[in-house]
C-alpha cells in the first residue's frame, strides 16, 4: 500500500475514533493532508542537546531530544532553551547527521534560529495569513533518522495565554504529541507553517490541549536576522521592552478610570482623556484596573490594544499603538545563559530542552540571576527584567487562582443552599411526629 493512502487511512481512523458520538466522517469530507504532511515530514529534523566532553561539575550526561523545523539554506527554528556549553547535533530525514551554532535568540518567544553545517534539508514556507478557530492542522515529530511522527488536528482557539508563562499570544490546539514534539512544527493544508509547539496541557485535567508559538513570531525573527548588521559579532539577542501606554488607572466603586496620561504618549496621542471610564479591553469587559491591565502582559511595543470608553460625548473605542521598544545587540556565546532562560517553571524546577511545557502546575517565580561584575549596564538590566517578568507572570497566575476558588466557592455556596432548600421540602412532606 502507497505511504500516502496508509496516511490517508490512518487520519480517516483519528477522526472516526474522536468522533464515535456521530456518524463518520467520509473520505471525501476530510480536506487533502498527504501533501502537507509530507513537505512538513521532510523539514523536521531532531536535534540532540547535550554538554560538551570534559565539561567541568556536571552531572551524568543528560541529552535532550526535540524537533526543529528548516527553514531553508540550513537555518533551523526551535523554541530551544540554549546553554552556552552545550552542543547541538541534528540528525536529518534520512540519516543525515549535522552540527548546529544559534543565530539569533528571541527573549519574548523563546525561539531561537540556528545554522546547521550543511544545507540539504528542504525548507517549509510561512503562512502569510494566520489560522481561525476551526482550521486543520498537521504536526509532524522529529524521530532520529525514522519518518517525522505525523499528527492532525484542529486550531481550538487563537490569542491564548497561558498561567504563568510570558509567551506571546499563543495558538491553541486540539491536536496528540510525542514525546519530541518540542519545537515540532504546525502547518495549514497547504503546507505552510503556521507556528511550533512549545507546551501541552498537564495531565492531570485530562484537557489534553496544545500549544504553539505562532508563525508571525517566527517572521519577526527571521527579518531581524536578515537586517542584522554586516560587522556584528556573536548571536543575536532580540530583547524585549515592556510596551508602554502611557496612562495610570483607578479603580472605583463606579469603575475604571483614567487617572494620569502621559504628555505625547500612545494613550494621549489615541485620543484617551484624564476622567474617561474604562469599559473594555480588546472586547473584554473590564470591573478592576488588574483586569484592564492584564491584556499588557502579552503584548509587544508596536502592537495594538482596543480600549472601549466612556466619554463625555458617549461610547468610543480608540486603538492605542503600543510604544516601547526591542534591543537587538551581539553576545558572545558565552553569555547566552544571563539573557535567555526557560519561561515556564513546572513543579519549581526549570523546563528543560526536550520537555513539553505541562502548563497548570503552579509556577515558582525565578531567583534574579545576579549579574557579574563585568556585565554591561544592557545586560543588568536584561537580566533583572527577566526577573521582573517572572514575579509579574508569577502574579498573574496567582491572581487567576483566586478568580477560580472565588467561583469555586461560589458555585460551591449556591449548590449548598439547592441541597438545603431541597431538604427544607422534604421536611414539609413529612408527616407529623407524635
């Protein structure tokens, strides 16, 4: 039987078992995902992590294994968490071995681009447009020098976050993984890449929902590297500044408001006035300056946020562009390690490279990496906001706990008072006692 129409059959019996309540889902049906999977197949590679020979205390030699994802002309993406000391082997479709040096490193995304030795893996093109709710998706698994594992799904939803991590919005998936799908990449019908998985539902609530990073994260770092400068040295280090608003909010009885505006600012310059309400972000109905808040968190400078006001002259939705900046600077390799970390803590120990992100397990917030003394003023600062990120999303994730037990205790309370009340009429029933 062609390895085509096994693919075929084997997507045909997915969906049939996931859909046992109703009727199977007939072939012509189903959109066309031979292709697709087979161009993704051809662009994943396995990359084999682990530190250099003679390298001073460290424990027995631990090997990480994950999937990365050609871009073409050797370059590689991956949501690698880079050692400086570490060594980066790749092993092809087909067998093929090679070495891999890191390009560019993303602090936002947690992506980094990597340059193999050789140029013989076939690259995947990025789509233009991102997916809807709705859309399938194939994934493929790097396997060493077997056959990528191929999965297929569907995009469950877009602009997700997730508890305690400072990814960017993320797009969430209905869709199985292996154990190497770190870094496994995700594409349309067409073939083309959408994002790469970086994290998975924790187990234990049997949701069993996945997570990637989406392809314009991916553009963004491609197009840095393609403007890097000519004379720069080392890797490329692409770190984020917290978008700027330009505005304080108070929180009242009646709601939230705006307090102060920065003179020139994004908000002022929007059109945002001192005494106007704040009555939605991005289409969210806001009752507290943290919930008017929160949406920053996983925003970039550049981009957009919609705020829905109450002014004088009535309801009025007004887009602030974001300000802010990025610092693209050169790092020797060997200082990697102060500007890039692992961004989600699973039971209080640090993710490490070939490990799917389990997100719900509550996040520990990181030690401040101290800087040394002959650390530059840029990179004290990289290093401290990186700290500062951790508390803040440590923050958020405990606040969003606190929303979750309040509606526990709430759901809680009104089910004790059905039960009481339904006691209550029991008793009624009852016939007298003697």
């Amino acid at each position: 039987m062609p390895k085509a129409m096994r693919s075929t059959l084997l997507f045909q019996a997915i969906l049939c078992a996931s859909l046992w309540a109703s009727p199977c889902v007939l072939a012509q049906e189903l959109p066309s995902l031979e292709s697709a999977a087979e161009k993704l197949q051809a662009a994943t590679v396995t990359l084999r992590v682990s530190p250099p020979a003679g390298a001073e205390n460290q424990e027995p030699a631990k090997i990480s294994v994950f999937s990365a994802v050609s871009l073409g002309d050797g370059l590689l993406v991956t949501p690698l968490f880079e050692n400086e000391r570490s060594q980066v082997r790749v092993t092809l479709p087909g067998g093929g071995q090679a070495l891999a040096e890191p390009l560019v490193l993303d602090e936002h995304s947690g992506l980094a681009l990597l340059q193999m030795d050789q140029k013989t893996a076939p690259g995947v093109t990025l789509a233009e447009k991102s997916p809807r709710a709705g859309s399938w998706v194939v994934s493929a698994a790097g396997w060493g020098d077997e056959d990528a594992l191929v999965s297929v799904g569907v995009v469950s939803g877009v602009d997700r976050s997730l508890p305690g991590a400072s990814y960017p919005p993320l797009l969430q998936l209905d869709l199985r993984t292996a154990s190497t799908s770190s870094g496994a990449g995700l594409v349309n019908v067409q073939g083309e890449l959408l994002g790469l998985i970086v994290a998975t539902g924790e187990p234990s609530n049997q949701r069993g929902w996945t997570y990637a990073i989406p392809a314009e994260q991916i553009r963004r770092v491609v197009r840095a590297f393609r403007s890097r400068p000519a004379e720069q040295d080392g890797v490329m280090v692409i770190q984020r500044r917290r978008p700027v608003v330009g505005m304080m909010l108070t929180g009242r009885a009646e709601g939230v408001h705006i307090d102060r505006l920065t003179d020139g600012g994004p908000a002022a310059s929007a059109g945002l006035q001192i005494g106007d309400e704040i009555l939605a972000v991005e289409g969210v109905q806001v009752r507290s300056v943290y919930q008017a808040v929160r949406p920053l968190l996983f925003k970039q400078p550049g981009d957009t946020i919609d705020y829905l006001v109450q002014q004088e002259a009535g309801q009025k939705t007004i887009t602030v562009a974001l300000g802010g900046g990025v610092v693209i600077q050169g790092a020797p390799r060997v200082k990697l390690s102060g500007y890039f970390q692992p961004k989600i803590l699973v039971e209080g120990r640090p993710l490490r490279a070939g490990h799917l992100a389990e997100v719900g397990a509550e996040p520990n917030p990181p030690a401040a990496v101290p800087p040394d003394e002959n650390s530059s003023d840029s990179q004290k600062i990289a290093i401290l906001q990186k700290a500062l990120d951790g508390y803040r999303s440590a923050i958020v994730h405990m606040q969003g706990q606190l929303i979750r037990q309040q509606q526990d205790r709430e759901k809680t309370q009104a089910l004790i008072e059905k039960l009481e009340g339904e006691i209550e009429s029991l008793r009624k029933k009852l016939p007298p006692s003697n």
